[in-house]
C-alpha cells in the first residue's frame, strides 16, 4: 500500500496495491498492520476502529463539516466504492501550526484512496456524481450530545468545494452550522 503525504502532516492519503486481469481486480481495502506501522513510523497514534458507517448521495449532496468533542472525538477512515466525492478535512486543533487549515481530497470508485482524519479535525465531503457511496470507519462510536458542525461556507476557512453553490444540497443542520470563530469563543474546538 503505498501512503501519500498532504500539506497537513496528520492527514494521510491510502492507495491500494490493486491487481487486474481479464477477470476483473481485487485488492486488500484494509490492512491494521499495515496502516498501524504507516502512523507509527510518522509518529501518529494508532486508533482502534469500533463503527462502519455507509452513507448514498446525489450529486451535489453536501455533508458536513462534523466532529465530535473529547470524550467521544472520532478519527475517521473514508473512502468512496461507487461515483465520486470531495472529501475535506479541517484542522480545528487549536495549539496545531495548521489551526484552521484544510485539505481537500477527490476520492473515487476508480482508484480506491482512502482518507486517513484523525480526531481534532472537522470533516466534511460532497458527492460530485450521483448515486455516491461513501464509506468509513470511525474510532468512536456515534454520540448525539457531543456532535458538532461548521458551516461548509465559512469564510475564514474559504473551502473550495468543486461545485457552484447553488448545486448543494445540505440539511437544516448543515446549512446552520456554527462559524470556525464562533466555534472557538464557545470552546468546542480541540
């Protein structure tokens, strides 16, 4: 498996090995040995896996930007196996050099990366084909109470998210999300 490094040193990008013939192809979509040594030899914490998530989107589709807060934070593994998305995820740590940084990600059916988002950064994708399957597997296990969202057009954080605006299609919770600042002078950032 080979690993691609982002500009944020914590956010990972997977690419697996794929084998094809005139069959089709396999490929191993995951491996905990491998992707423990990867975040080791970064000096990365190893998470342990505990939910599978699925989630189908038509185009325009926008979800996020979500996270949870400590004791329930989520590092999340994400990757797309039908259509396409722009995944994003956003340093919300508040004593990190990259502090309101984000990386953007087109994860796709055809070339199966994988997005590595540890806990402490908001994340976020939109379906950029219809009929979108997004997969992940999160650390944590979902709590309601500790669930938190910014507004994917906050403009200090100016997200560049492959489609025009009117495209989107968000939920009241999505559309209503709080600013990047106002999430920092409530303390619900990391």
């Amino acid at each position: 498996m080979n690993v691609i490094e982002t500009k944020i040193s914590d956010l990972l990008i997977f690419e697996p090995r794929i084998f094809s013939d005139e069959r089709g192809w396999f490929m191993e979509s995951f491996n905990q040995k491998i992707f423990n040594e990867e975040l080791e030899k970064r000096g990365l914490n190893i998470p342990e896996f505990v939910q599978d998530n699925h989630s189908c989107s038509e185009k325009g589709v926008l979800r996020g930007l979500h996270y949870q807060l400590e004791p329930c934070a989520q590092g999340k593994l994400v990757r797309v196996v039908q259509g396409r998305a722009w995944d994003v995820a956003v340093d919300i740590r508040k004593d990190s050099p990259t502090f309101g940084q984000w990386v953007g990600v087109e994860l796709d059916a055809k070339h199966h990366h994988q997005f590595w988002i540890p806990a402490g950064f908001a994340h976020g994708f939109v379906a950029l084909e219809d009929n979108t399957h997004f997969l992940y597997k999160t650390t944590n296990f979902y709590h309601k109470d500790s669930e938190r969202s910014i507004v994917y057009n906050d403009k200090t954080l100016n997200i560049d998210w492959q489609l025009g605006v009117e495209e989107f299609k968000l939920t009241d919770k999505d559309h209503e999300g709080m600013s990047l600042e106002e999430a920092i002078a409530r303390n619900d950032t990391f």
